[in-house]
C-alpha cells in the first residue's frame, strides 16, 4: 500500500492537469450510502426496486411513490464533505487539478470548495418547475410532504438525470474537453458499470491513469496504477 501511495505521489507531482472522475463512492464515506455495494440502494427491499423508482417512466407514473423514496433516500442536505471531497478542493486551488467529472448528485463537491465540476447526473440542489421552469432549491423539496409543486400548479423536478433521460449536452461537452486536456486522471469510487459516463473515461489518452476503489472494476487491467482500497484512506495520505 504505501508503495501505491508514494507512486499516486510521484504521478501528482509530475502533473499539473489532473482531472478527477468519481462515483458514489466517493461520498460512502459522508455516510451516503452507494448504488451496488453490499449496504448499497440497490440492494434494499422497497415497494418497488430503487433502479425502477428511479426512472422516468416512474417519475411520471407513480409521483407521489417517487417522492417518498427520494425524500427518505436521495436527501444529501444533513451530509458534510469528507477528506476525499476536501482534498480534491485543496488540489483544485493550488493549481493542480482542473476539473472534477462526478456521477454524484449530493452538491458535496461543492460544498467542499471544487469550482469546476461536471455533475453528469444533474445535481438534487437545482429544482424546476415543469410547466413554468421556476428554480425551486433543495430545502422546498426535501421538506415537502406531497408531490412539490409549483406556484403555478406544475410538478417541481429534481435537476437529476433519472433511466431513460439523456444527459446535459453542455455538461458532457465540458466532461470530455477537461478528460481529453488531463494529463492525469484520477477515477475513484465508481464500479464504471453505467453508460454513458462510464464512456467518457475512454477520452483520456494519457499515461496516468489512475483508479481508487474498494472493489475492483472491468478497468482495472487499463490503469498505470490500481489501488484497491478506501478513498479515505489514500486521500488522506496525500
Ligand atoms: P456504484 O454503487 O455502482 O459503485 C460505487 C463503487 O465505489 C463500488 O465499486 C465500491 O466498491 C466503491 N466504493 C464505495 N465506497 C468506497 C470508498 N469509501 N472508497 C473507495 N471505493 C468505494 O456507484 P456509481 O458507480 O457511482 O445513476 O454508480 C453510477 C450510477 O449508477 C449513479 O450515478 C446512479 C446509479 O444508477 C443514476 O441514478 C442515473
């Protein structure tokens, strides 16, 4: 392990363009739980399964079964940053990381002081009406009871990329400039299993790839360095 983290130190030393590309494990840590982990979301008994709930089709179906769920589950406002959060924030000031890629929709990049970040799964901070486009923060949402809706009568939606929605066109463009600019990159707590963004890693064509995660992924054998543990724990090391 430490041989890994001299070698993760020696690769950040030499760059000065690293782009960080990160999942839901990157804030398990926080204390929300990831996607396909053992204590996973998608390995809890609900009503309906969480990967149905959270798709369009769902959304427009079954609203109110929608909401419950997500007010109970997706809530990432009584989270904080952890030290992987902080650190990428740390790196981004001194010049050496320039963008963070996340899968993630808690807003706890942010919260830790990243400025450059694509949320290719949209973010749950950013609300709109429906039907009258009005902005709608968290708070509204997470402390409604019922469906939220708008003053004007429309559905609030959740800023979130939910199955069977595309993604922000300006959101990918953005992604796949920063990862084809990186002369590092860094890829940390997500099992890569979800396309498109799993994809965009393809853009990078460097030579410091790098990829931190509990478990191992089908990207394994293509990174110049794999280190196979907690985030945490590595980025607290730097
Ligand atoms: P996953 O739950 O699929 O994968 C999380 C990965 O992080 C797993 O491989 C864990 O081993 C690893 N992991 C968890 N905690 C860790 C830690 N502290 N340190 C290091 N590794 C850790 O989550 P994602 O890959 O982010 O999309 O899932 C991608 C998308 O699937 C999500 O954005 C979401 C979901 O469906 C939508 O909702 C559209």
């Amino acid at each position: 392990m430490d041989e890994k983290i001299n070698q993760l130190k020696d690769l950040i030393n030499e760059s000065n363009n690293i782009v960080f590309f990160g999942g839901a494990g990157v804030s398990t840590e926080s204390g929300i739980p990831d996607f396909r982990s053992k204590d996973g979301l998608y390995n809890q008994k609900y009503k309906y399964p969480p990967e149905l709930i959270l798709s369009h089709t769902f959304f427009m179906a079954k609203t109110k079964d929608f909401y419950d769920f997500y007010r109970d589950k997706m809530n990432s406002l009584k989270y904080e940053p952890n030290t992987t959060h902080i650190k990428l924030a740390e790196m981004e000031k001194e010049g050496k990381l320039k963008a963070v890629v996340t899968q993630n929709i808690d807003g706890l990049h942010q919260k830790a002081g990243s400025k450059n970040v694509f949320e290719l799964h949209g973010s749950v901070l950013r609300n709109y009406c429906m039907k009258c486009k009005k902005f709608y923060d968290a708070e509204y949402i997470f402390n409604s009871n019922d469906i939220p809706k708008c003053e004007c009568g429309g559905i609030v939606k959740p800023d979130v990329v939910l199955y069977e929605e595309g993604l922000n066109e300006d959101t990918i463009e953005g992604a796949i400039s920063a990862i084809e600019n990186a002369d590092m990159l860094i890829i940390g707590g997500t099992s890569l299993t979800v396309y498109p963004a799993s994809g965009l890693i393809n853009y990078y064509k460097g030579n410091k790839l790098v990829l931190i995660n509990r478990d191992e992924t089908n990207y394994d054998k293509r990174a110049n360095l794999v280190i196979n543990d907690s985030l945490g724990k590595v980025f607290s090391e730097l």
